[in-house]
C-alpha cells in the first residue's frame, strides 16, 4: 500500500472510530443526560442506569481506542489538539472520570441523598463530554491558534474563552441534541413503563433541535473562513506540517461539496436519520438505527467538509495540520493497519454477541426482586 | 514551580493513583477465575458465591481502575505534547493496540461477568470470567510494552525530515527484553496484591468467627497463588534488575548508591547512608559478589560506578553536539547528504546534547562547564532510588515467608488456630501497595533526567501549555481523585463489614454438592 493510501485509510478510519464511539457510546452519555428528568423515582432511575449497566464499559473504549489510534496514528494531532484545548480537555477527562464511578458506586448505599448526588453527577458525566465533543468539532472551523517552530514543538494562544465562541457553541449543543435523541431512543427501545413514556415523548423536540442546530452551523460554516490549499502538495512526503501554503478563504469548507455533489449524501443522512427517530418512534428498533444514523450523517459531514485538514490553525494557516502532513510513518500506519484489520471485526463480533446476551427490556419488578445483582 | 514539575508531579500523582487499583485487578481477576473453575469442576455453590462476594470487592476498585485509567490514555497529549510528537510514532503503537486488543475485550467481557449469571451457562460463564482475567493481563502487557520502550528505545530511529523518532522494527519494540521482564514482574506483583487481599480480608473474617467456610476456602486459594507469585516477583524481579544492568547502568549504580566503579565480582550494598552532595555512601555494608551477579550474571564484568557513568554522559554530549550541529546544517539545507550522513553516524548521542537545553537554549555554543553541569543531570536522586529499592526487596521477602507459612498451615489445615498468623495477615494488607508504588518509583525516578532513555530529556517533553493551566488541574486531580478513593475505601469497608450474606443478599450456600457436573 502506498503511504498516500494509507494516510487516506487511516483518515477514515478516524472517522469510523469517532462514529463508532458516537453511536455506540453515545447513547450512554443521552441516557444519563436524560436522568434525572425521564426517571423520577430511585426505581425508575435505576432501570435506566441498568439499561446501559452490562453494556456502556465497553462503549466507552471506543473513545479510549480513538484516543490511543489518534496517537499511533495521527501523533501531531494528538499533541496538538490535546494540549492546545488543555482546559476542556481536563473538563472533558473529569466528566467521564465520574461515569465508571457514578455507575458503579450508586446504588450501593441506600441513602437517598448518596444516590441523588451520584444521579447529578451521572448527569453531568453525560452533559459535559456531548458538548465539549461538540465545541470542539467547531472550533476545527474556526480555526485555532498555534504555530510551529523549527523543532516542531507547538506554541499555541488558545483559551477556554477563546474556544467559547458563539459557532462553536451552536455546534456544541446539536451535539448535545444529537446525544440526547439518540439516548432517548435507547431508553424507547430498553426502559418500560412510566420511562418510556416520557422518552417517547422527547425524542421529536431533541430531533428537531438537532436538525435546526446542524442547518443553522450549515449556514454559518458557508460564511466562516475555511482553509484551501495554495498549492497542491505531495501526499506521500514525510510529516512535517511546515511544507506547505495555505490561504484562508471565505466560505471553503464548501468547497469539497461544491466539487463533488454526491457528499451532500453525509449531511442528507444525518436529517434522515433524525427523521426517521420521529416517524418510527412507536416502532423503537427502527428508531434506534435512525438516530445511530445521525452521528453517522453529522460526523461524515464534518470530515469531508474539512478534508484534507485535521486541524486547521487560524493565526498560523501553513501550519495547519492535514491528512498528508500529520501522520505517523508509513510503517506506523501499515503494522497498525494490519492490527485493526483483524481485530476490529473480532471486537465487532462479541460486542454483537454481549449486545445479544443482553437483550430485551429492563424490567421495574426485576430489580426490585433481585436488588443486589443489579446497579 | 515551572511547568516542567508540575507536569511531572501531575503525571506520578495520577499514576501512582492509577496503580493503587491495577494490581488489585490484575491479581483479582485470576482468582476469581481460578473460584470459578472450582466452581464449575466441583459443582459445589459456596465457590460461586465466593466469586460474587470477592466480585463485589473487584468491582468496586475496577470502577476506580477504569476512571483513573481514562486520565494517562490522554495525558500524555495534553501534558506532554512535544513527547508525543516526538515518540507517538512508536510509543502510541502499543496503546492503540492496548485498547483494540485488550481493553475492549475486558471491558465488554466485565458486563457478563457482573450480569450475565442467570443468562449464560455455567460455562460459557467461566469463560467470560476467564476473559476478563486473561484481557486484564494482556492489557498490562501492552502498556508495559510501552512503557519498556521508555526505558530501552529499541527498534526506533531518528529522521531529520520529521523532527522525531520513528519506528524500523516493530517485531524489536514488541520483544524488547525490558518490556517482557517488567510484564512479568508487574503481573506478579499484582497477584501478590490480590492474595493478599484475600488472605487478610479471610483472615479478618476467620479472627471474628465469621464466615468461617468461605474464608477458609478463599484462604487456601490465596496462600498457593500468592506463594507462587510473591515467589515469582522476587525471581522475576532480579530480571528487571538484570535488563536495567544492560541499558540503564545509571539506574543500577543509582539504586546501590555506588559511587564508584566496583571491581568484577562487585558486591552489593546491603545498607548504607547514600550522601548525594559529597558523592558518597556512609555506614555501607557489603556483600561481596552478589551485585556483579544481578547486574551481569557473571563473576568476571565490572559494575560502572555513577562517576565514571557521568564521565561517559559527558563523551557522549561531546558526539550529541555533533549530532545537533549536523541537525541544524540539515535544516538549513536539506539536501545537504554530507550532514546527514554526520547526523545518522551521532544520532544516538543526539539526546544527551539535548541535555544541555536546561542549561542554554543556543546549545551548540556550549561551553565545558555546561557539558559537565549537564553531564551530572544524569545522576538520579540516590538516596530516595537506594531506599525505595531496599523496602521494596524487603516487602518482597516477607510476603514469601507469608505465603510460605500460610500455604504450610493450609496443608496442615490449622489456619483457623494460629490467631498470630491471621493477625499478620491482617496487617499485611497495605504493603503490597506500598511494594509496588515503590516499585514504580524506582522505575520512573530512577530514569530521571530522561523521559525516553538516552533519547529525550523529559524536561523537554512537555506542552508548551500555560503553567497556570497544569497547576489548575494538578490540584483539580489531587482533590478529585482524593475524593473518588474515600468514597472507595468507604465502601469496601463497607461491604467487608457487611460480609458475603449481606453483600449477596441471601446465606452463602453449604459446602456440599448441589449440582453434578456439566451443563
């Protein structure tokens, strides 16, 4: 395989990985967004942490996974993302710190105080990582503040302020929507009784306001400054994001659509699939798959709309980094190509498995009868 | 404190936090396996309720496992940017392959364990259970592997062109030497850990007469495994020392407080007041032959004491300059073949020049004193290596005589009767964790100035990140963390306390036969 290919496999498999953590942990993170409002009394609160209880650990190494493939793979943009949004980063990590724990540690005393505690927390481990998720994606169109020197060390002026700007903002809560409908349509397809009713009833206004957010930073990103490349480069140099001219210029990160129609099919699907979760609601298999596509849509749209850029620098253009630029070696990527090859459809295969071991609705009077064995 | 301290206390507070709940999860997940194969061969349901009871206890500390964990997957980019610029393309290999190979099975395999009792069959339970154990494992290969590389850069070269070290020979990087003696040492010590919780919680519940059958069962467990393992942290031990002595001769002499070289056979100081300033041991008492054994496995090889080694430190600053000075003529032209040429044949030296960046950022004007005042960063902080070292092989030795002793009184079946015995076990219970954060700080300390040995100075691997910012979330992870492991302990106090009947929700069941075997 050439190095040229390999760079473009490795760039979509970042964007599998993120989809894949997307739908799949996703729904982890709405239901404990929707905790403490679709579950009122400690029971029903504990059938809905119950639903993701077996399921939710292994989820979560999709984003442990996505991290550690962003580093084997994409190591200038694991340094440089992660340390330029320090601060939301270190947010993000105790966010998702509270999860194992909350999940784990709540139910096992029986003080309501102690569980009404972990059920916020369990909350907050869910509303912080969807937003910052969020934010973060739409700072990449905004651009951010860092530079290279010589030994390539970054040297960045980014701010939790700064990375608050009103875009990002907008794209940070269609994240949150996007979580929030797809958790609910989880809690449709697993909760019962009093639960379920209340999801049923959020999924049409957490999709709505997905779709009006995406159309709205749509809109937007037409009148931001996206970054083109002057000159075309090599796709098969070595990684050095200090090779190349990059102008900003109004309105690019439309470009890749404006020349190849048929990606309008990313943004197309994210719609539909928050469509489908309304029309299908009643029917909560069919609406689970529509609201997995959203992320499916929504982060497609996001990768192809910024290719070849991964993270694109607004005070210093040229040293954006790109798909041919910022990657790990061509053996790197190759020997790890190899390992995802083979594992990732192991790891696929007993996921099915667990997911099928584990089928059919939480029950009320099930945890009631047999309280220890569940959170 | 500049961000260099910061970053780096930040980075051992977390880790050394992450490795108080590890060896328990190592170590308690290859007994639960092992109960559970009792279990399911015997037929006999007290071993089934002896793997929820201790799974309660598992659960709760992988919970604090996993959240503690989430941090050093992510740190490394946002603490120590330039680190992961400049090794991500070998070190980041093996944390990828971390959680595609081994995390993910874990995690997903630890919901059956919990909750797929009445949803499995007995066996297909076990091996879940046994996948779970035998993940956990492979996981702390994967990041020792990482983490060996650290210690012996092997397979990795450095290009021009990227400003990095990348990655020739991933077959070298997987079958690092180091890497496989750390493995086993590690694992070893977190089998020690477990049998040792579950021989001092037994122990605790046999000196109150209460559950007296499932303790004296999970007793017999622990002492055997745990003798085979403290057994084989002591061996296995002295094989990390022995890969040390190959590529970390600086680490050796540190840990001995051997200021000078000692002739072949060198003897090992027993005790000793290391004196970092006059560059000296006090007091010492030696026995002839035993280092020269441990660092070489031969009679006849001198081991290089630290003064020497910084003579060494500073030849080979000497060559990094030339190296460094090749680097800067290459950027200036890249297709300029004679300096790179220059720089291949220094590359392996360019680390030490860059020890001198702490002392001047225009490194190649260096001046001799420079060379020498960076040539004597390379000595770690002895007395702390020297101490550390000393409790660590002594906390190794007690737990073989306990284990010894237990496994003795389990074939004699007098447990029960020697209640001194059962009060040693008890008191046991925090020195494993002591052994291995001391283990770990004679690993990562003892490596100090560099971050990646020989290669990276790790003062210069941190982000270029506000000092504020690290100060904000060093003291944000100290009381965060400090909170999630009261909370911790309270409740495996908690369930302790309560006791398997409480913890299960209904009697433990008699220790008779109550099902053939088979499915």
């Amino acid at each position: 395989m050439s190095y040229e290919l390999l760079r473009l496999t490795w760039w979509a498999l970042l964007g599998i990985l993120l989809i894949g953590f997307a739908a799949l942990d996703g729904f982890d993170l709405g239901a404990m967004i929707l905790l403490p409002f679709v579950a009122r009394s400690d029971i029903e609160r504990r059938v809905v942490i119950n639903t993701i209880g077996p399921v939710w650990e292994g989820n979560q190494v999709w984003f442990i996974l996505g991290g550690g493939a962003i580093f084997a793979a994409w190591p200038m943009l694991y340094a440089a993302s992660f340390s330029g949004f320090y601060l939301a980063m270190i947010l993000l990590l105790g966010a998702l710190i509270l999860r194992p724990v909350g999940i784990k540690f709540r139910s096992k005393v029986d003080d309501p105080n102690w569980r009404r505690s972990w059920d916020w927390l369990l909350f907050v481990s869910g509303l912080v990582p969807s937003l910052i998720f969020g934010v973060a994606i739409g700072n990449l169109f905004e651009g951010v503040r860092f530079s290279f020197d010589a030994d390539l060390r970054m040297h960045s002026t980014i701010t939790l302020l700064s990375l608050l700007n009103p875009f990002a903002l907008v794209v940070g809560l269609a994240s949150l929507a996007m979580i929030a409908l797809h958790g609910a349509c989880w809690l449709n397809l697993k909760a019962t009784g009093a639960v379920r009713a209340r999801v049923y009833g959020i999924i049409p206004a957490a999709a709505i306001a997905f779709a009006v957010l995406f159309a709205i930073a749509g809109f937007w990103v037409a009148q931001l400054n996206g970054a083109h490349l002057s000159v075309p480069m090599a796709h098969d140099a070595p990684s050095n994001p200090l090779m190349k001219t990059v102008a900003l210029i109004r309105g690019a990160w439309l470009m890749n659509f404006r020349g190849e129609p048929i990606l309008w099919a990313a943004p197309v699907l994210a719609f539909a699939g928050a469509l489908f979760a309304i029309l299908l609601r009643s029917r909560p298999g069919y609406a689970f798959i529509g609201s997995a596509l959203v992320p499916l849509g929504a982060i497609g749209t996001v990768g192809l709309s910024l290719f070849p850029f991964l993270l694109p620098s607004s005070s210093d253009p040229n040293a954006s980094l790109t798909v041919w630029d910022a990657s790990s070696s061509k053996l790197t990527l190759a020997i790890m190509l190899g390992a995802v090859a083979i594992f990732l459809p192991i790891v696929l295969a007993y996921t099915a498995w667990v997911y099928r071991v584990f089928k059919g609705p939480v029950k009320p009077e099930n945890i009631v009868s047999e309280s220890k064995s569940f959170y | 404190m500049d961000i260099v301290e910061l970053s780096r206390l930040q980075f051992a507070i977390t880790a050394l936090y992450h490795f108080l709940f590890v060896p328990l999860t190592l170590g308690l997940s290859i007994l639960l396996g092992i109960m559970e194969t009792v279990y399911v061969m015997s037929g006999r349901a007290i071993w089934r309720d002896m793997v929820k009871f201790w799974g309660t206890l598992f659960g709760i500390n992988f919970a604090m496992g996993v959240a503690t964990g989430l941090t050093m997957e992510f740190q490394f980019g946002t603490n120590w940017a330039y680190y992961s610029h400049y090794v991500g393309d070998v070190f980041g290999a093996p944390l990828a392959l971390e959680g595609l190979m081994a995390f993910f099975l874990e995690a997903t395999f630890v919901g059956l364990f919990f909750f797929a009792w009445d949803r499995l069959s007995r066996i297909q339970h076990l091996i879940a259970t046994w996948a779970l154990a035998i993940a956990t494992n492979f996981s702390a290969l994967w990041i020792l592997i990482a983490n060996g590389w650290m210690q012996y850069p092997v397979g990795a070269h450095f290009n021009v062109d990227t400003m990095r070290m990348e990655m020739t020979d991933f077959s070298a990087v997987l079958f690092n030497p180091v890497a496989q003696a750390k493995f086993v040492h590690t694992v070893s010590a977190g089998y020690v850990t477990g049998s040792v919780f579950v021989l001092a919680i037994s122990a605790y519940y046999l000196l109150r007469g209460r559950h007296r059958e499932l303790a004296r069962r999970s007793m017999t467990v622990a002492a055997s495994f745990g003798l085979a393992s403290a057994l084989s942290v002591v061996v296995l031990g002295d094989e990390s020392g022995y890969m040390a002595g190959l590529n970390q001769k600086m680490k050796i002499a540190a840990i001995e407080a051997m200021w000078n070289t000692e002739p072949a056979p060198a003897s090992f100081t027993v005790v000793g007041l290391p004196n970092l300033a006059g560059r000296k041991t006090e007091f010492a008492v030696k026995v002839p032959w035993v280092l020269g054994l441990i660092a070489t496995r031969s009679i006849d090889t001198p081991v290089p004491g630290i003064n020497q080694l910084v003579d060494i430190a500073a030849t080979r600053i000497k060559s990094g300059l030339v190296a460094y000075d090749a680097l800067l003529k290459v950027r200036q032209n890249p297709k300029d073949m004679a300096a790179r040429a220059t720089l291949d044949a220094h590359s392996a030296d360019l680390g030490y020049a860059l020890l001198l960046k702490h002392f001047r950022s225009d490194i190649q004007n260096a001046t001799p004193a420079d060379i020498a005042n960076a040539a004597a960063t390379t000595i770690p902080n002895v007395p702390v290596l020297f101490w550390s070292f000393r409790i660590m092989v002594g906390l190794g030795f007690w737990f073989i005589a306990l284990f010894g002793t237990a496994f003795w009184l389990a074939g004699w079946r007098r447990l029960e009767t020697h209640r001194s015995f059962l009060w040693a076990s008890l008191l046991t219970l925090p020195l494993p964790w002591l052994a291995a954060e001391l283990g770990w700080i004679v690993a990562e300390y003892g490596r100090q100035p560099w971050v990646i040995e020989d290669v990276l100075p790790t003062a210069l691997g941190v982000s270029s990140t506000d000092a504020g910012n690290v100060l904000f979330s060093l003291i944000g992870f100290a009381l965060f963390y400090s909170t999630l492991l009261a909370a911790d302990l309270y409740l495996l106090q908690k369930y302790i306390r309560l006791g398997p009947e409480e913890t299960l929700g209904r009697p433990v069941s008699a220790p008779s036969v109550t099902h053939a075997i088979g499915v």
